[in-house]
C-alpha cells in the first residue's frame, strides 16, 4: 500500500486515545471534609464551594507516576501492538484497526462517565475513588492478556474493549482526584507535569512493546505491569478516607438516576459548555491526525508494521522533546500568567501549522517537523486546557465526577467515531492501495484551530 502524502507519529498516536482530560470529581462542603476524597456535605449542610489546601509533593508525585503508568499499558497498543496484532490476524484488512479503535472508543463514551458518577456516591472504607481505580487496573491487565491471546480480530476487538472500559476508567478516576484535591494555583503545574508523562509514555510503551514484538504477551504484559504497579502504589501510598458515613443530597434512585445525570442544562454552565465544543472539535482532529500512524509509516518505508516499530519510537523521542515544551511550559505558564484561554488558542494554530505541514510535504524531514509541531501544540493542550477544564467546571463541590464524566464525551466521542469515518476520507479519490491522507490532515488542521478559536472568543467566565 502506498500513501498520497502525510504522516503522524507514534506519540501522537499515543496520545489521541487516552489523553486529554478524563472526568474529576468533588470535594466536601466543610472545611472538615474538604480532605482527602469527599464529595458529599454532611446531613444538615448545604454545599458551597470548598477551599483546598495545597497538596504535598509526594501526593503529586503519586498522581503523576499513576498517570504515567497507566498511559504506558493503555498507549502501546495503540501504538504498535494493535496494529501489529491486526496484520498477523487480518493482513490484508488494516481498516479493521479503524473499527476496533473506534468500536473500543465507543465503549468508552458509555462506560467513563458511569465511573466518575459511582465513586461520587460510593460509600466504601477505602473511600470513593481507591475501589475503581484497583478494580480499573485489574480489568485493564485482564484485556491485555485476551489481546495477547486473541485468535481472531473479534476477540482482538472484544480485549480492546475492555481495556477502554478498565485503563480508562483508571484515568477518569485519577482526574477526578485531580478536582478534589488540587487549589487552583496548582491545576495548571500538575496537569503539565501530568501532561508530560502523557508525552512519554507513549514513547516508552511503543519502545518496550518493539523490544518484544515478536512475543504477543510480552508485548503488551511488560507496559501493562507499569500502569498495575505504579495504580497500586498510588492507592496504598494516598491515604482514602472512609465514605461509609457520607451522606447525598439525593439518595436512592439507582441506574435511573445515574442516567439522568448525563443530562444538564448547558445555558447554566455556559463556559463548560462552549469549552465541551471546543475539546470536542480539537480532539476529533487529532483522532484523524494519529490513527492510522504505523501503517503510514510501513508504506513509506516499505516495511511491515512490526519492522517499523524501533523508527516510530526513534522519531517519537522528538515529539516527546516538543510536547514536553509544550506541557511543561504551558502548564507552568499558564498557572504564573493567569492565562489559559490564550494558550488554548495558540495551541489549535500549532497544531492546524504542523497537520497542514504533513499534509502537503513529501519529504521524510518535512513530514518530521510538521509532527513536531503537532507534538509541541498537543502537549501544550493536554496541560492547559485541563487546567481549564478543572476552572470552568459546574457543581465542583457536590456533583464533580457527574460533570467530569459529562466532559469525557468530548474525548471518547471523537475518539469512537473519528476512527471509523477516517478509513472513507482515505479512499477518496484514491485507487487501488493508495490513501489520501492530505485531505485527511487539512480536515484534521481545521477541527483544532476551530477549536481553539471557539476557546478564546466564547469561554468568558475563565482567564
């Protein structure tokens, strides 16, 4: 198969699925409860909103290894892994990756937001968030193991699955912490520091994952012990409250009521809305950017999609080197200059340069420096505009994993149906095995610089 022009790299690809925010929480009404992992005001009380102390520095470190780990376990498939799973099983059908990334996103949108709404309510020794995130992790290593052993693309799909329905539970649980826990003069570092482990991971899980392509359990066991171990020693590391005693101001109701909640009136929250939007369109580029990454690369070299995996994780090292400019520096900065809105913007232009880039050049090093812009402006929005996120959203202290998981449609959606719409814009206009991924990437270029302009003229109520 051969391409028109275009190209993305592996830490993008890393990226799209997983990354940029997943749902928070929220804190207790009293200064008392306003610790550790509460969301619900004692009988009596009315919520308002809790001040939060600033956390430690071990209590970062945590979250952020936590991150780390489970990106690393969730990205190499996406990755490599899948892709190399998808042509020993089907190698003359690599659309099906599509389907299965997209099949598995959908799962995703339906099952994320049901998280951050049970562990608001949940009542447990361990706390409210501890249960999902031990029981996310165990899920994901599970899917790990049927990919691993799949003998069919059904199968491959059904452990795709479940691993977006485990590993992605795990991280909308970890940014629900985030919305319990952190005061706002610390959102913007830690979501970049959270922000750069995004970057890497992928990097680390492509590299383990071609260090041992030519064994299907090691290949996805080895990063999947990293998101395991490092989810583990977050939850006996952070003390969790016990929520046995926690009351709600709604109570009963069950799975109906959880239904209800992915309802809101979005003219009451206008900023988080239009901010939904925004998210939603810059994510559904970058899904049209990254999907299809491994085989492009094989059709420009000439190679099978498992030979090429040491060249996806050598020119992911320079993405990684953008995107934690990008992250770090717009985290940081964003938090000293009171300003997100701007570097939201910003980062839809970069990324909108870097996509078009791609789209237009034929030459590998033109190629690589439009994926370093896209790196660079990805990392950028990972970090900002979950700090944004955390600024903007309703209901903080009272209903935070419900709004949370309402905002996670801004990235499972895109990421569910970008990946199945994507395979028909490479065949227009194409015959035979080529693919046009230019016109794919001027789409791509248009989503995030919408995005980013919808940021700056319609979020008021944020800096």
């Amino acid at each position: 198969m051969k391409d028109q022009t275009g190209s993305g790299n592996g830490l993008d690809a890393g990226l799209n699925e997983a990354t940029q925010a997943r749902p928070l929480p929220s804190a207790a009404a009293t200064a008392a409860a306003a610790v550790a992992e509460h969301v619900a005001s004692p009988e009596g009380t009315s919520p308002g909103i809790a001040q939060r102390s600033r956390v430690s520095t071990g209590f970062i470190w945590a979250l952020v290894l936590a991150t780390f780990g489970v990106f690393v376990a969730f990205i190499a498939p996406i990755a490599l892994s899948l892709a190399v799973r998808v042509q020993a099983l089907a190698p003359a059908n690599e659309e099906y990756l599509g389907y299965i990334t997209g099949i598995g996103a959908g799962a995703a949108v339906l099952t994320a937001p049901l998280v951050g709404i049970a562990s608001d309510r949940t009542r447990s020794r361990f706390g409210r968030r501890r249960p999902y995130l031990v029981g996310g992790a165990l899920l994901g290593t599970v899917a790990l193991v049927v990919m691993a052993s799949a003998p069919s693309i059904f199968v491959l799909g059904l452990g795709w699955v479940l691993a977006q329905i485990g590993w992605g539970g795990v991280l909308t649980v970890l940014l629900v912490i985030q919305a319990d826990r952190l005061p706002e003069e610390q959102r913007g570092r830690v979501a970049g520091l959270s922000g750069f482990t995004q970057m890497v991971a992928p990097i680390v899980g492509a590299g383990l994952a071609s260090v041992f392509v030519s064994n299907s359990y090691l290949m996805f066991l080895v990063p999947g012990a990293f998101g395991l171990v490092f989810v583990l020693v977050y939850c006996f590391a952070i003390r969790g409250e016990d929520s046995r005693g926690m009351t709600f101001a709604t109570s009963g109701g069950g799975f109906g009521l959880m239904m209800r909640k992915y309802l809101y009136n979005p003219a009451q929250h206008k900023d988080f809305s239009w901010n939904w939007l925004a998210r939603f369109l810059f994510n559904f580029g970058v899904a049209f950017n990254t999907t299809f990454t491994a085989f492009f690369f094989a059709s420009r070299t000439g190679s099978t999609v498992a030979e090429i995996g040491p060249l996806i994780a050598l020119l992911g090292l320079l993405g990684v080197a953008a995107a934690a400019v990008g992250a770090l520096g717009g985290g940081f900065l964003s938090d000293k200059l009171k300003r997100r809105r701007l570097f939201v913007l910003v980062s839809g232009i970069l990324f909108s340069v870097g996509a078009l880039t791609m789209a237009f050049s034929a030459d590998l090093p033109l190629i690589i420096a439009g994926s370093v812009f896209t790196s660079l402006a990805l990392g950028a929005f990972s970090a900002v505009d979950q700090a944004l996120v955390l600024d903007v959203l309703p209901e903080r202290d009272t209903d935070a994993g419900r709004f949370a998981g309402i905002n996670n449609f801004s990235t499972s959606i895109p990421q569910s149906i970008a990946p199945l719409i994507a395979p028909a814009i490479l065949l227009i206009g194409m015959q035979g095995g080529d693919r046009n991924y230019t016109l794919l990437f001027v789409a791509a270029s248009l989503f995030t610089l919408i995005g980013g302009l919808i940021v700056i003229t319609k979020v008021k109520g944020a800096h």
